[in-house]
C-alpha cells in the first residue's frame, strides 16, 4: 500500500508548514449552550455520522434507533437484507416508532395510534382509516428516508437531504486505512465511558502527535514516534508509527492472520470526521467515538474488533486501555475543559508540524458552521 506521508522527527523538522498552525477556536466553542446547538444542526446534521456496525443488525427485520445530530435515526434490516434509514417519527403525529432495538416479521408499528411501515418505509396500515382517514393519500405518508452508506462493516447515516454522496464523503479514506478487512473480524469488547469534556478536546487531542512523547512515555514508549507519519485525507485524518526496533509486540488479543507481515509492527491512529478517532495493530482493530452529550460532555464508545474465534480481551488489557484512552488521554482533555472557564486561559503558539492536525480539524468544523 502506497502512502505519500511526510516524515516528521522530533529533533529535526522539515520545510514550512503548508499553512500556519494556530489554534482557531475560542473558549465559547467548547463550553457554550448556543455552540453546542448549532454543532448538532448544522455539523452533525450535515456529515455523515457513525451510528451501528452491520452485525447490530444480523437479521432481516431488525431495527436500531440512533441519534445524527438533532435527528432521531431508525436504522431497518429490510426482508430483502438491506439496511435503510429513515426518520424515527411516526407520521402521524411525530411519535418515535422505537425507542429501543427490536425485531418485525412484519411492519413497524406506532405505538401511539397503531399506524404502521413496512421496512421500506411505506405506509401500510391506518386503524380506523375508514371512518376517521376517509381522504387519507398513504402514498403521501410513508417514512421519512434517511441517506445511508456502510463502509468496513460500519453503518454511517447523513440526515441532509442534499448530503454529499457517501462515496465522494470518504474519498481515498479507504485505501489509506491499512490492510484491515473488519468483516473477517468479530467484536469482542465494547465498553461506553462519560467524559467530561467538550468533544472537540478529545479529537484535537487524538491528531495531536506532540503529546505521544510526554502523556503516553510509559504507556506507548515502545513506538518510534520519531517516524510518526500523517496525512490529510479530505477532512479525515490517517497516521502511522512503528514499534522501536528494541521493543517487543504488544501482546493481548490474537494476532490478525489475514495481516501482511510488513503490518505487524504498525500502529495506526486515524479520524473519521469530525468524531470516530479509530486505532489499529496487529491483533484489534478499534473505533473510539466521541459522542457529543452536552456543551462539557461527551460519552467515548469504545468497540474492538480481534480475530475470529479468538481469545477475548482479558483484564490486563482493558486495563492497559482504559489507561491511556480514559485516564490519560480523558484525564488531560477534561482538566483543559476545568480552565477554559477561566478569563485568564488563552492557548499559547501550537507546534509547527506536530501539532497542524488540529488547526486543519478546526478549520472543518468553522467551515460546516459558517
């Protein structure tokens, strides 16, 4: 796999940043009411949101209710096999036609008045249409279509109308991935963790490469950060670092058999924009999303997905993880949350190359908010 990343070293930097790196959002941005709001409508509600893996929804006639932005979501398993999304309202009223996952044989059905889907989306059944819906057009009142694109198992939807086609979203995102097939790979630890921090802390921290070298000596000292390569891929982020040649693997789940040997010493921490950080070795592959809950919170849903037919994740490991994704990495960005009330804080000069990825993720954000 061909990858044009520029090398950055600690002690040697390379040529100008292609654009200043400067820190471009105030303190409003991560603790206002009015910021949060928007970011729903207008960022989450305009991208493409990670909402389920496939295997969420095994069976035809499941369905998934989830959250995209504002929008409540209805994820369906058709009988035909496919997934479709649409507005989790009921027509009639507005009622949400699940609030929990389930299973139909049949249609959807509102549990205010009765009224059901197919799942397709139409309207097939009115209680009482004949006397109280005479002039009823059910053509005109089907479900509410949600655009839906899955990639590598994960399901995305967008609730824009005029969203721009899943395909061109992702770009060459993915063939900057690394070799992983997530479809040959069963989930084996999934785990929801509050933080108390505004999302946008926990991504900007996530594409900083400055802090691997001092928050994480003791818990990721075994890569050669020196080697840690990056890249922009549109709005998404992909990078790549080694094991030192004196370290041993990180042992813990199976290693992946269908990985080429070259991968083996990888590690890999990529952003699906704006909110799924992403890891990968070579025995788990792993999405940590960022869910917005509040102006100074968020929820970190961490999935994994190891070997099939594999060992689980054992407790020393889900230790090791929790270290750096909750106490170090959660830790940090939650006592930078704790000073932005202060009317003294203000963010000094960024690094140069080491710390651009974050004036390029807050330039995305201003540009679906302007």
């Amino acid at each position: 796999m061909a990858f044009t990343l520029a090398t950055v070293s600690r002690g040697t930097a390379p040529g100008p940043p292609a654009e200043p790196t400067r820190y471009l959002l105030p303190p409003e941005a991560y603790m206002s009411a009015e910021w949060y709001e928007r970011e729903q409508r207008l960022l989450f509600g305009r991208t493409w949101n990670l909402v389920a893996y496939e295997h969420d929804l095994p069976h035809p006639g499941d369905y998934l209710p989830v959250q995209a932005g504002a929008d409540p979501v209805l994820v369906v398993r058709g009988h035909d096999g496919e997934l479709r999304a649409f507005v989790n309202m009921c027509r009639h009223r507005g009622m949400a036609l699940a609030c929990a996952p389930g299973h139909t044989d049949g249609n959807v059905r509102c549990p205010y008045h009765g009224w059901e889907f197919s799942p397709v989306g139409t309207l097939e059944r009115v209680p009482q249409r004949a006397s109280q819906f005479p002039d009823l057009d059910t053509d005109r009142w089907g479900l509410v279509p949600v655009a839906l694109g899955t990639w590598n198992g994960m399901v995305f939807v967008n609730p824009d109308p005029a969203a721009t086609p899943f395909a061109q979203w992702l770009g060459d995102l993915p063939g900057r991935f690394g070799p992983f097939d997530t479809t040959q790979l069963d989930e084996v630890f999934r785990l929801q963790v509050p933080v108390a921090c505004n999302w946008k802390l926990y991504i900007e921290n996530h594409v900083d490469v400055l802090h691997l070298w001092y928050l994480h000596d003791e818990t990721l000292g075994m890569y050669d950060h020196t080697g840690f390569r990056h890249d922009q891929v549109g709005p998404h982020w992909v990078s790549e670092e080694r094991l030192r040649p004196d370290a041993e693997r990180v042992r813990g789940l199976a290693p992946i058999a269908h990985l080429p040997d070259d991968e083996r010493d990888v590690l890999r921490a990529n952003l699906i924009f704006p909110n799924v950080p992403t890891s990968s070795s070579e025995s788990q592959w792993m999405t940590y999303q960022v869910v917005p809950t509040g102006p100074e919170t968020s929820l970190l849903d961490i999935r994994i997905r190891g070997e099939r037919g594999g060992p689980p994740l054992d407790d020393e490991s889900v230790a090791q993880l929790l270290r750096v994704l909750r106490d170090e990495d959660g830790g940090a960005v939650e006592q930078i949350q704790r000073v932005l009330r202060s009317p003294r804080f203000e963010v000094g000069p960024l690094a140069a190359h080491h710390e651009a990825p974050i004036t390029r993720f807050q330039r995305n954000v201003v540009e679906h908010l302007a």
